[in-house]
C-alpha cells in the first residue's frame, strides 16, 4: 500500500510539473525578491508541497505526509542545492525526492526561495 501511495505522488508530481511549464528562456530576475518568489511559486507548482511541509507557501502543505523534512526553515549551502535539485538520486542513492527536470533558472530560483533570509 505504502509502494503505491508513493507511485501515485511520484505520477502527480511528474503530471503537477508537465502542467506547470516554465518557458525555455524565462526573463533574467530583475531583483533578489522577484526571484524569491518564483520560486515560491515553483515550489508549489511543481508539487513538493505534495510531500514538503513550507509554511511559507500559501495554502496546504505536506499533504502526503510521508516524512519528508519541513522546509519551513531549511536552508542550505546554493551548490549543494543546486546538485541536490538537479538530481537528487545523483547526491543521494535511493533518494525518494523525484528528478523533477528543473531548467536552471528553476533551480535558481528554488535557491533563492529556500535561503530566503528571514
């Protein structure tokens, strides 16, 4: 039961990010908070509020509630990030984080979001 709760999270995720497309070519971030908050927005479109508590995004989050950590607070070195969210399962065998094929700026901007200073 556990293996297809995860499956179908895993399938929602991939859809969640397939209907949430960035463009290929997104306007560079004219300042640190408009990129703070695309990727507040990434975080929610491309669904790690799914598995992902984030106080700081609107509405519900950590809806599985299948013990990934509370990013409420996380915040974390930008290389590591960066390596972490391009592939997790690179950094991390057997992590149960999905590749979600985020473009670079994507990323950059989750990096903002995530280390936004509070």
């Amino acid at each position: 039961m556990k293996a297809l709760t995860l499956l179908l999270v895993l399938l929602w995720v991939g859809c969640a990010g397939a209907s949430a497309a960035t463009p290929a070519h997104p306007a560079p971030a004219d300042t640190a908070a408009e990129s703070i908050e695309r990727g507040r927005v990434l975080f929610r479109d491309k669904g790690c509020v799914t598995c992902h508590v984030n106080n700081r995004v609107e509405g519900k989050t950590g809806v599985m509630n299948l013990g990934a950590p509370n990013l409420t607070d996380y915040t974390n070195e930008p290389e590591f990030l960066r390596r972490w969210l391009a592939d997790p399962a690179a950094v991390k065998l057997g992590a149960r984080m999905p590749n979600l094929q985020l473009s670079e700026t994507d990323i950059a901007d989750l990096i903002a979001f995530l280390n936004e200073p509070r």
